[in-house]
C-alpha cells in the first residue's frame, strides 16, 4: 500500500460543512477500511469514522453520528469525510488511515491500521 494523502481541511463554521479527502496510491484499496480519526490538542487520538472494504459497512462514533458521512470510491482509490454541522469541538488534526479490520471493534482502535497519513487540521470558528 502507498502513501495516504489527506486533502479538505481548514477553516470551517460552527454549523456549516467541510469535506475531507483521503487519496491512496496503492493497489489493493478495494480490500482496505478506510478510515479517519482525530486528534485535538491535549487529546488522544479518537475514532470518528470508518468505510468498512467488505459489505459496504460504515461505523461512526457517537459524537458525529447523524452529522459526518464517511464514503470511499474504489475507483478514484480515495476516501472521503463529509462533515456537517460543525461544532467547535470538531476541532483537530483529522488522520486518514487504511487497514484490514472490517469489523465493529477492531475498526474504531488505532493499532488496527497499519498505514496512516499525516493529517489535515480542521479548525472550526463560531
């Protein structure tokens, strides 16, 4: 697998959207969960969401559900983080990272992606 590239973040508005990119340059993106996790000063690195390779499955974590979209597109080898109705909590360093697990524990732990990227910072203004 090759390199992750994030690409989307900066300055968004509490209540408004960002979008989030996540481009791979390796060849087995099809059996890979794509996934996206954050980092807030002061903070450890906290599951958001995840585009699970198998059965099309996606998983999110609490504070996001209802508001992010996680999708992947096999085709482009590129993942993707549609964020609504920011808060200012959302604020962080968003990571792209890329693993095997597909299911529902292993999926939101950090350890279980060997390949990461090198983060996007997303800041969000009232």
């Amino acid at each position: 697998q090759g390199q992750l590239v994030e690409s989307g973040g900066g300055l968004g508005q509490a209540g408004g959207s960002l979008r989030l990119s996540c481009a791979t340059s390796g060849r087995s993106f099809r059996t890979l969960t794509m996934a996206w996790f954050r980092q807030a000063p002061g903070q450890e690195r906290e599951f958001v969401a995840a585009a699970a390779w198998r059965d099309n499955v996606t998983y999110y974590a609490d504070s996001v559900k209802g508001r992010f979209t996680v999708s992947r597109d096999n085709a482009k080898n590129t993942a993707y983080l549609q964020m609504n109705s920011l808060k200012p909590e959302d604020a962080a360093v968003y990571y792209c990272a890329a693993g095997t697990s597909f299911t529902a524990v292993p999926v939101r732990i950090s350890r279980s992606y060997a390949y990461w990227g090198e983060g996007t910072q997303v800041t969000v203004s009232l």
